[in-house]
C-alpha cells in the first residue's frame, strides 16, 4: 500500500494477551501526520523490526522495561529516513536507526537516534538486523558470556533465527563444533547446507535427547539459550563441568499462562550449577552492553566486508501485516531476521 504523507498510520495495543495474541489484541488507527517542533526530527518509517521481547512487552508483568500501555503504539526498533529536521544534527534524507515503533512517522529530538553511515548504507535493513540488535545480541552473549574456545562444542536454539544463525556462525569462526536445534527439516537442512553448522536438529522430532546425545558426545561447552522448554530439558544433562549457558531470550514460555506441565527441573538444574560449576547469565543486550557497542560494529563490519556470513531476511510488505507476521513469528513460522518493509526507500 502506498505511504500517504498527510497520515500517519499507527498500530497500537488494544488489549492485553490472555495467553498467545490474536490479531484482536491490536488496533489500526489513523492520525494527522506529527509535527517536528525546535531542535526535533520527523521521521519516516521504511523498515520495522519484529522481535521476540514484544510479547513480553504487551504484558503488565514486572519486567526490566516499562510495559507498552493499552492504546499505546507499538514499541520497536526502526529504520528510518529524516523528512524534516529542525535539529542542527541531521538533515533531511539521512538514514537513522530509531525506537519509532508500529507507526508510519514518529517525531524524535534526536538523542535516541544513530545515523547510518558507511557500508550499511548498501543495505539499511541489516541496521535492525545483522549489524544491529540480533547481531548484537549473538556477539555479545557468545564471546563475552559464551567465551567459547576452539574444539569446544556449542549448541544453539532457534539456529535459524535471526540470532541463532549469527551465534552459531560466530562460533564457528571461533573454531568450534556447532550443533543447532531449529523447528523443521528444511531450516535443519539450511543451518548445516548454507550456515555452516555441524548438525542441526530438529526439535519437533520425538528423540531429540537421544539425537543431542549422539551428536554431543564430548558434552556442551557453551549452551545459547533463547528458547527454553524441551529444548534446555534435553541439553541441560549434556553440559559439561564449566559449562556456559547465556541467555537472552525464552520463547518457549512466553505465551503461558500456567506452569509448563511434566517434572519440575529446578532441583536438576540446581544441582547441575553446583556439581558441575556452570555459569547461567541472563542478559538485556542493550543494557547490560550498550556501551560496547561499537566495538561489535567495527568487528562485524569487517567480518561482514570479508563476506564472513550469510544472514537471512524475512521482509514482508505493508504495515497493516504486523500484527499477523508477529503472531507468526512467535509460532516459529517465519525464517530468519522478521522485517516489516513499512515504505519505500527514496524521500
């Protein structure tokens, strides 16, 4: 659908999920477009990352950031082109990565804005994704957490997601033996044809444990933990005495409502740190790293001018498809890095 530029379209969150959302838990809403006042930015959305962390985010429950509010819009990361500026600091037609969330147009006074420059100008997506958050996200909590050694043996969830492909091609670089876990035979097949993992297996298979066993046979070093459930039941008797098992995400439990039925785990897992020393961290990748950011950019700017990875989008057209796109990627439908091509790219 074509961008008008006299409105502003807007998906805000009309109800909080009991549960897993439905497309009634969102809202399509109309607005004159905003006005940007002194020293302030208007800002024209084109890509729209879709992450994991908003269904957390739809819900009141404590958490480490400020729930979106009920007839709020949508929280997320955007890329986006400056319309106007009446900020000294940017002028119209510059790419910037910003918070501007489910919208067509947002107004910023530009502290919360990073400029685009350089080679990701090529290729502004890979702002949200492979040079962005996900990327982030996957170098941070591998080689500052993970801290993987050549010949050590990582295992990574969601393998072919947008963090999980970057997790375990880092680790490979790093010289390790990388067994992913993904949800179907054909990602399965694209981790370990294109990605280049050693194995890749598939979750939904019933002797998944038994599968992680054969192919872990020295035990895991480095456990990337993004999904939870079944997934950590079947890794966590693998992993070996100083083991390591970052942890940024856990999709499996995000849409529950009551606790997760089979054995309580906890006094294994408990038992399991002590006896084998295992260090289990959590971590928000823009707080707990922020301030390290751009040593991530420089490295993995150069990695990705050698061509060092492959890194796949997901890009669907159209505003009005986020909502449908989200639940999907929350089912485990989508294949790779999930954006939201919101307008074209020339002003």
């Amino acid at each position: 659908m074509p961008q008008d530029k006299q409105t502003n379209r807007r998906i805000v969150l009309a109800s909080r999920p009991h549960g897993a959302p439905t497309e009634a838990n969102f809202r399509l809403e109309s607005q004159h477009v905003p006005t940007a006042g002194q020293g302030e930015v208007l800002l024209r959305t084109v890509w729209l990352s879709l992450d994991p962390y908003m269904r957390g985010r739809m819900s009141d429950a404590p958490s480490y950031v400020a729930p979106v509010g009920v007839n709020e819009v949508m929280g997320a990361g955007t890329v986006a082109i400056v319309e106007q500026s009446n900020n000294e600091n940017f002028t119209p037609g510059d790419w910037v990565v910003s918070q501007s969330g489910w919208q067509d147009f947002a107004v910023s006074n530009g502290k919360d804005l990073f400029k685009l420059t350089g080679p990701v100008l090529k290729h502004p997506s890979w702002a949200l994704g492979l040079l962005g958050m996900t990327g982030f996200t996957a170098y941070m909590g591998l080689l500052d957490i993970g801290t993987p050694q050549p010949g050590e043996t990582v295992v990574v969830a969601a393998a072919t997601g947008a963090v999980g492909s970057m997790v375990g091609q880092i680790a490979k670089l790093k010289g390790c033996y990388v067994v992913g876990i993904a949800g179907g035979e054909e990602k399965c097949r694209y981790a370990e044809q294109v990605l280049g993992f050693d194995r890749c297996l598939n979750h939904r298979a019933a002797d998944l444990a038994e599968a992680l066993k054969r192919y872990c046979r020295d035990g895991i070093d480095v456990y990337f933990e993004s999904v939870g459930g079944k997934v950590f039941s079947a890794v966590l008797p693998l992993m070996n005495t100083k083991g390591r098992i970052p942890v940024c995400g856990l999709i499996a439990d995000y849409n529950s409502t009551e606790s997760s039925p089979g054995p309580d785990l906890l006094p294994q897992f408990q038992s399991a740190i002590l006896r084998k020393r295992l260090r289990v961290e959590g971590f928000i990748i823009t707080q707990d790293y922020g301030h390290r950011f751009g040593e991530f950019f420089s490295q993995m700017s150069q990695w990705v001018e050698q061509d060092r990875f492959v890194f796949r989008e997901d890009c669907i057209d159209g505003l009005d498809n986020a909502p449908e796109t989200f639940i999907g990627m929350l089912e485990g439908r989508n294949f790779g890095k999930v954006l939201i091509r919101v307008a074209g790219d020339k002003p």
